[in-house]
C-alpha cells in the first residue's frame, strides 16, 4: 500500500520542483520554485481563489439547505425518520455522473427551472444559467448535500428530548432552546458535515468539466490540462501541491473549530 | 416528547427533498422521450435504449467497469481485513500512525492520487489500463473497507476466538469458523462500498485508462462533453437502476447478517442498531 500511495506522492512533489521543455519534454530535476512561481499568474491565481471560494460557498450552501432538512428528520417519528432518510440517500447512491449531467438537464435553457421561472413572471426569456460558476455551485451543493445531512442528522439524533423540556421547564421559549440547546449539541455533526463536504469540493473535477462548460475552471481542471493536454508535468505537480496544502489548512482550522466544542 | 410543528425546516426539507429527486425524474422523463433535442415532450420511446445497447463503447465499457469494479472490491477487502486484524494486535504507535494512513486516504483530493499514480506508472512504463485501474481504486477504495471492517473487529471479543483455540480448533480453523463470520457484517457493508464507489468512479479511471477500453463513467463522460444526445439518459436511468438495485440488495444482505452474526455467535447487541 505505501508503495502505491506514499511512493506516487513524493513523486509529485519531487516533480513539482523540476523543469520541463515543453519543446522535448525533456525534465530536470532540480529545485527550482518556478512552477510555484508560476501560479501567482494572475490567471492560475483566478482558479485559485474560484476553487476556495466556491468551496466555502457551497459548503455553506449545504449547511443552509441541509441543517433545516436534517433538524425536521430527526423530529419525525421513527417510521418516517427512516423513509426520509432513505429519499436523501437514494441519490446520493445513483451514479454521481449521471446526477451531474441531471443538473444539466434541469438548468438548461429550454430547461424546465427556465420554464418554471418564466411561468411565474419571476424571469423572462432565457436564465443562461448553465456553464457558469453559479451552475457549478448548484452540482456540488446537489452532489454533495447528503453528505452533510447524515452527520448533522446522527448528532441531532441523539439529542436527549429531556434536555430540551429541562429547557423549557426552566423558562426558555422555543428559539432560546434551540440556540442555546440544539446548535451547541449539534455542532460536531456540523463539523464533520462541513468537512466532508469542503474539502472534497476543493479539488472537484467532474462537476466543473461537465456544467462549467470548459469555462470556469477549478483547481482540479487545470491540474488535469497541465498533465493530459499541455504535458507540463512539473506545473501540474505545483497546482496539486498547492491544492494539497490548501486541504491542510482547511483541515486543521476546521478541527480547531471540532476541538472546542463545549462538554 | 410531543411531535412539535415546524414550518420553517418542514418547507425547507419539502423543497431539499424535491431538488434531490426532480433532476433524476427529469433524467427518466427524458430517457423515453420521442423528442430529439428534449425541449419537449412528444410521446413516449423506448428507441434510446435501443440505442443505448447496442452502442459498443457502452457495452466494452460496461464490461470493464464491472471487472475493475469486481477487483478492487476483493483486493479492498483483503487489505482491509488483514489490517485490521494486524491492527487489533499493534502497539498504539502502530496504531496511530496507520490510522493516520488511512484518514490520509480518505482526506486526500482524488485528482491528487490519479495525478500521483499517473506519474509512477509513466515513470516505471507500467502499462495504463485494467490493472492500472484497480491499483487507483484499490489505494483509496482500501482504506474506506478498513475503516468499517475495524469498526467490527472493536466489537469482536477475542474470548470467542480463545474459546476456539481452547477447544482444539488450529489458528486456520479459528479464523475461518469464528473471526471471519464475526466480522461478516462489516466485510459485507466494506464490499459493498468499494464495488459501488469503483463503479462509480470517474476521476481515478480517467487518467489511468490509458488508450484501451475506459470505464462506463469515463464513457460517459466523454459523451457528454462531445454532445448531449437523448441517449446518454437511458444509459444514465440504466446505470442508476442498477446501483440502486444493488444497493438495496445489499443493504438487506448486510442488515440481515448482522442481525444472523449477533445471534449465532451470542455477540452483545450494539447500542442504536
């Protein structure tokens, strides 16, 4: 196993600091920081900064669509907390590219959210809504939604409904309970739900290849042009260094925010 | 407690519910619509199907999938079952630092590892292909059958296996008769997962595919890019009856064993199961 995974790895990062020809494709090896120059292109720095921040949004986008979803599952009673369940889970289980080129289907043009829209007066002619970074954001806030209800659902599960009359008892009204009761007990669900969901987002490459349309562009894309079009190896390794390091980050910050939870 | 209203999330939840499932009611509308460009509605087909099978580079990709798809799970599960097993018996050193691997594994972009991967095979000349394939899916599909098969090996009590050594049984016996039925749960849910996460694969195949036959998803994914044709949803609904179909299968099977596994061997019942 380490020879598969730990082996290939430092290969990247080796190469990262190479050169290449791109006339013979010759590579030296040596330890250059060009390639890590090479990212402070305004252009690549573009992908850069696009990858985070549609990362950050549609993991916030999950958390919005995804707490109230799981919070109304978790007070269901058992029958329909299972049935509801298993409608969140059943598309995450069907072929995620089919569920990619799905999202192209509804946000087409002529698509029927188009014609939805247009129905109700709220937009007229066509959204051109598909091949942007909006349309990206949809797929992966649609892809990865159910990751982020699980986890929030499980701890919003074991909530002992005690401590919410405990609460009421003692004089708070519904809103108080849930901010003071609720959010603080369903916060390590909340972590794990934004990290699974955030992280991944960072690299993704299906979803920006299929609804951005080779436009708008991630990380994942231009490691992947680097590699199989250009041949830029060197370049390629340095992008997904970067995007390696950027995980980290987001990965300590995110425990650090796990670790203090109250109790 | 009382089931209180909740207008707020219940609206909420109706409409998260109803985003998840419209664009796959709309893959299946469309997968039998008579309608070339799918603006319209014009009548049902099945024509798309038709289509759909007797495309080769569907059906060599089909094949494919289902061989990567059938390897990485039985190689997943070797790994995982040896680690944890090797795990329950390693110092907590050992433990964390394999924990950490495998956390790792999880954590890791895939396009990092399909890059990385990439890299090795040029570099040693090592074919792309079938067995680049597996060896991809092997390395992150391995550590997600890990995690679950070490869940059950914590609930496993090393007396049942002490109790069959005492009574005559050798280690091979052992393992075979008490260990292996005691974690059948996990090693089922472990399959289960690896064979659905390797067929569904699109990244991993992509760049180790080489110039050979690629995956179903690859396929796919090249016909989207090309063009959209109303036959991408009949292989789309066809692909998803099928994980659906074989999730749910499976999903008895494991619910099932676990419950047959508590039984047979007397295992304390799990809180929450």
């Amino acid at each position: 196993m380490l020879a598969f995974f730990a082996v290939p790895l430092g290969m990247v990062i080796v190469y990262s600091f190479a050169t290449i020809s791109l006339v013979t494709f010759d590579i030296g090896f040596g330890w250059t920081l060009s390639n890590y120059r090479q990212i402070s292109d305004p252009l690549y720095l573009h992908t850069l900064v696009r990858s985070v921040v549609l990362s950050v949004s549609t993991t916030i986008g999950c958390l919005l669509l995804g707490f109230p979803l799981a919070y109304f599952i978790s007070r269901q009673p058992p029958r329909w907390q299972r049935l509801m369940l298993v409608l969140v889970i059943v598309p995450f289980w069907t072929s995620f590219i089919v569920r990619t080129y799905a999202i192209v289907n509804l946000l087409q043009n002529n698509g029927p959210l188009n014609d939805a829209l247009n129905g109700l007066g709220l937009v007229h002619g066509t959204l051109g809504l598909l091949y942007t970074p909006q349309s990206i954001a949809i797929g992966i806030v649609y892809s990865y939604l159910p990751l982020m209800v699980l986890p929030i659902y499980v701890s919003l599960e074991r909530i002992d409904p005690a401590l919410l009359d405990a609460a009421s008892d003692l004089g708070a009204n519904g809103r108080r309970a849930f901010w003071r009761v609720v959010l603080p007990l369903a916060r390590p669900g909340v972590v794990v739900g934004c990290i699974i969901v955030g992280i991944p987002a960072m690299g993704e490459y299906v979803i920006p290849e299929i609804l951005g349309g080779g436009k708008t562009l991630m990380l994942g894309n231009v490691i992947t042009d680097q590699y199989l079009s250009v041949g830029d190896i060197p370049f390629g390794s340095a992008i997904a260094v970067v995007l390696m390091l950027v995980m980290a980050v987001a990965l300590l910050v995110s425990r650090r925010a796990g670790a203090l939870e109250p109790g | 407690m009382s089931v209180r209203r909740h207008p707020f999330s219940a609206t909420v939840a109706l409409l998260v519910i109803l985003f998840l499932w419209a664009p796959l009611v709309i893959v299946a509308l469309n997968s039998v619509n008579q309608d070339v460009l799918l603006a319209t509605w014009k009548g049902a087909t099945t024509h798309w199907y038709h289509q759909a099978f007797d495309n080769e580079d569907v059906r060599a990709g089909l094949r494919q999938t289902v061989t990567v798809a059938a390897a990485t799970t039985v190689l997943s599960l070797v790994l995982a079952v040896t680690a944890a097993l090797w795990w329950r018996r390693a110092s907590p050193r050992m433990r964390r630092l394999f924990d950490g691997l495998t956390y790792l594994r999880i954590m890791l972009p895939e396009v990092v590892f399909a890059v990385a991967l990439f890299l090795l095979f040029s570099r040693l000349e090592f074919p792309l292909g079938t067995t680049a394939i597996v060896i991809g899916h092997t390395v992150w599909n391995s550590a997600y059958a890990t995690l679950i098969v070490q869940a059950r090996v914590s609930t496993l009590d090393p007396a049942l296996e002490d109790a069959a050594a005492d009574l005559g049984a050798n280690p091979w016996r052992t393992f075979r008769r008490v260990t292996i039925p005691g974690l059948l749960p996990g090693i089922a849910a472990a399959a289960l997962l690896a064979f659905t996460f390797s067929f569904d694969d699109v990244v991993t195949s992509f760049y180790l595919t080489g110039a050979g036959t690629s995956t179903l998803p690859v396929v796919i994914l090249s016909m989207i890019r090309f063009r959209i044709t109303p036959e991408i949803n009949a292989i789309g609904m066809m692909v998803m009856l099928f994980t659906v179909t074989m999730f749910a299968v499976g999903f008895i099977a494991v619910t099932k064993l676990g419950r047959g596994a508590r039984r047979s061997l007397a295992l304390p019942e799990v809180r929450g199961e």
